[in-house]
C-alpha cells in the first residue's frame, strides 16, 4: 500500500497549467493524487506539466476550458469527473488582474475579473458538488488583498478576492454537515507570470514582506496539500495566509 498522503484521492486545480496552480498540481500528483487542470490559452505549458507528472509516475489530465464561461466551467468537471472516475479535491486557483484606478476602470475588466476570479469558483463548486462525499475537499486561492490594499488601483481585485473569503466562510457552513471542509489560502507574493519577482510591483512588495523576498509556488502549494490531506479534518472555514509576514 502507498503512503503518500493523497494516494487514491482525485484533485481537480482550476488555471493549473502554470503559476502557482502548477506548483499546486505538480505537488498534489507528487502527494499521490490524480489530477485533472483547467487552462484557456497555455496548451503548450498544459503539455508540458502532463508529461512531467507522467514521468514522475503520476497521473495529470489537461482540460482546455475558459474560466470566464460557466459552460466551459461545468464541463470541465464533468470531464475531470470521468477521466479520474470521481472528485475529491478541488482547487479553485484560476483568477485574472486588472489593475487601475477606479475612475475609468474599463467595464469588460471589471467583468472579467467578476467571471473569473468569483464565477468560475462558483459554477466549480456548484457542480463538483454532486461528486464530492463525505471527507472531500475545497481550497480556494484568494489573496492577502482580501486583507490589505497597500496601494492605490487594486480595488477590484481586492473586492473579488474578498468575495473569495467570506463564500469560504458560508460555503464551510453550509458544507461542514456534509462532511466537506472548505478553506482559503491566501498568498503574499508569489513569483509567477502574473506577478513576476522583477516586476512593477516588486521593490515595493518586498519592503513590506517580512522576510523581504517572493514567495515560490511550491511555497503556497505545501499548505494546499496539507488542506487537501488527512491531518487537515478539522480545518474549515479558515483564510490562511501564506505571505512571508506580508500581513504581519
Ligand atoms: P498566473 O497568471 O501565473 O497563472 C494563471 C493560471 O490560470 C495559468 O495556468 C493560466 O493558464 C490560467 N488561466 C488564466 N485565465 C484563465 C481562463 N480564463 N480560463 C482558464 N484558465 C485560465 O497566476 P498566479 O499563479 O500568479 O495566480 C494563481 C492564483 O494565486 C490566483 O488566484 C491569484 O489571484 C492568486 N494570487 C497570486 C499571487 C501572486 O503574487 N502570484 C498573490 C496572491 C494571490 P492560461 O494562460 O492557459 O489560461
């Protein structure tokens, strides 16, 4: 018998095909769970991530679906559904930024970011339901933006991310009878394409974060996989931060 943590579990990761969503599959298949993960646009990364966890002697299934489409979104569980034979854990990682000030604030941003970072949680969720028993389990990923807005222009963002936390907190009410924990993670800075450790935001974010540097994808991926596994029962309802005392 296996002793990796996640052996025999089945894990479905929203916008895995990079970011930390890849750091979240590579680890979670490391873990011993079969995973499936969304992308809209990366197939070539998609690719790339399948043959890796394949080599390691994992298992990870591509599924191409835009976020943005609660169509698409449905789909895609139905597939990681039948390619996996059943869900048990499922990441909701895929959200977008728009970053500008709040005056001319483009409208099919705002939208954007509303179908993505808040709807796609919603229609996975809502669908993944019907497959998920007692002792599954629901990782969203928001933001420490939920908590602090250190600088102008991120209100948005911030509003969906906020919207990440308090869905957890009723989602894990609502969930707990049924057996299911529901649960935030909140990164700092992570060094990823959309947040790149030289970027725009870079010299700032640093002075404010305690240790002083970008947290990794594997970083945030940890405490996912700690929340997906057995030792993690009675942890729900819970926003935690993973942010190298950006909050502190
Ligand atoms: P990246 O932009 O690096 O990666 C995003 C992933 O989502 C990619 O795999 C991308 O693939 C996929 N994706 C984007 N749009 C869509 C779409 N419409 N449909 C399906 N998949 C899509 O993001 P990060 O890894 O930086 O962020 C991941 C999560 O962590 C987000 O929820 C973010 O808000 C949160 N976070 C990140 C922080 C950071 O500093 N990096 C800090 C705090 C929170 P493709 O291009 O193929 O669509």
């Amino acid at each position: 018998m296996s002793t990796a943590t996640l052996a025999g579990r089945r894990a479905l990761v929203t916008g895995g095909s990079r970011g930390i969503g890849a750091g979240t599959v590579r680890r979670l298949a490391a873990d011993g769970a079969a995973v499936a993960f969304t992308y809209s646009a990366s197939a070539a990364e998609a690719d790339k991530l399948v043959a890796e966890v394949t080599a390691d002697g994992g298992k990870a299934v591509a599924i191409q679906a835009d976020a943005a489409d609660p169509g698409q979104t449905e789909a895609a569980v139905a597939r990681a559904v039948a390619e996996l034979g059943g869900l048990d854990i499922v990441v909701n990682n895929v959200a977008v930024g728009h970053f500008a000030p709040i005056d001319d604030y483009p409208a099919e941003e705002f939208d954007r970011l509303v179908a993505i970072n808040i709807g796609s949680m919603f229609w996975t969720i809502r669908s993944a339901l019907a497959h998920l028993g007692q002792g599954a389990r629901i990782i969203n990923i928001g933001s420490i933006n939920a908590d602090r807005v250190p600088v102008p222009g991120f209100s948005v963002y911030a509003m969906t991310k906020g919207a990440v936390a308090s869905f957890t907190r009723g989602l894990a009410r609502e969930l707990g009878p049924r057996g299911i924990t529901v649960n935030n993670v909140q990164p700092g800075p992570v060094d990823t394409d959309a947040n790149p450790a030289d970027g725009e935001f870079s010299e700032l974010a640093k002075q404010i974060i305690a240790l002083g540097r970008y947290g990794q994808t594997n970083e945030v991926a940890a405490l996912v996989s700690f929340l997906a596994g057995p030792e993690a029962g009675f942890v729900t309802g819970a926003n935690l931060n993973v942010d190298g005392g950006y909050t502190a």
